[in-house]
C-alpha cells in the first residue's frame, strides 16, 4: 500500500523521531502541510484503519508509531515516480537520494537493492 503524499508526510515525522502524539506529529508537519490539528488527527485515524500507523498509551498519552517500513515504502514511491512519471521502465539510479536526510548508508544500500529486485507490474 503506497500512502498518499499528506500519508507520507505523517510517516516521514514518525520515522524521524517514535512515538509521538498527534499533537507533536501535528506540530511537525504544521508548516509543510497547512492544515489544522483536526486534520492531522482525522488523517492519523483513516491511517490506523488503513494499518499504516499503529496507536497505544504511553504515560497516560496516545501514541503513533509508523507501521509501514520505510525504506520499502520509499522504494515503492520510487518505483512509482520512475514508471508513471518518467515513463522509465529501468530502476531509477540510487544516486538521486544520495544526501537525503530521510535514509542513511545503510538503507540507502537496502533502498538500491529493492529498486533492482521491484518485480514487474507491482507498485
């Protein structure tokens, strides 16, 4: 399941820093997205629904974490910006995400390696 780019933006603040409330994830993507923390809240729920993102209790304080892998859901983006957008049929190279703050070295590997495996017709 490829989440939406709002979709994407929740898992990016989770990725970066977990668990957070809906009032820190709203309080991170505040400025990017411009939208109120009603929003964010009613996003975060259809993202539960969807098993995107998963909820508990932490000191009393309900909690997000990201449920979606992300180097496999960043690879699935690729894939799908590559095939639909460039209308590439060859992976797009690695190297385009070299000096992304969202993935480090070894991700960046595990990123590569998925984009060279993408089984055809998946997205």
């Amino acid at each position: 399941m490829t989440p939406s780019v709002t979709e994407l933006s929740l898992l990016k603040c989770l990725w970066k820093q977990q668990p957070l409330s809906a009032r820190e994830i709203h309080g991170a993507v505040e400025a990017e997205l411009g939208w109120s923390s009603s929003s964010t809240r009613k996003t975060l729920e259809r993202m539960l629904e969807k098993g995107m993102v998963q909820q508990h209790t932490a000191h009393g304080v309900q909690v997000y974490t990201a449920a979606l892998d992300k180097v496999a859901t960043l690879a699935a983006f690729a894939h799908d910006f590559g095939k639909r957008v460039m209308e590439m049929d060859a992976p797009l190279p690695v190297n385009m995400f070299t000096g992304s703050k969202l993935v480090d070295q070894q991700e960046l590997a595990e990123l590569e390696q998925l984009l060279q495996d993408w089984p055809a017709g998946k997205v």
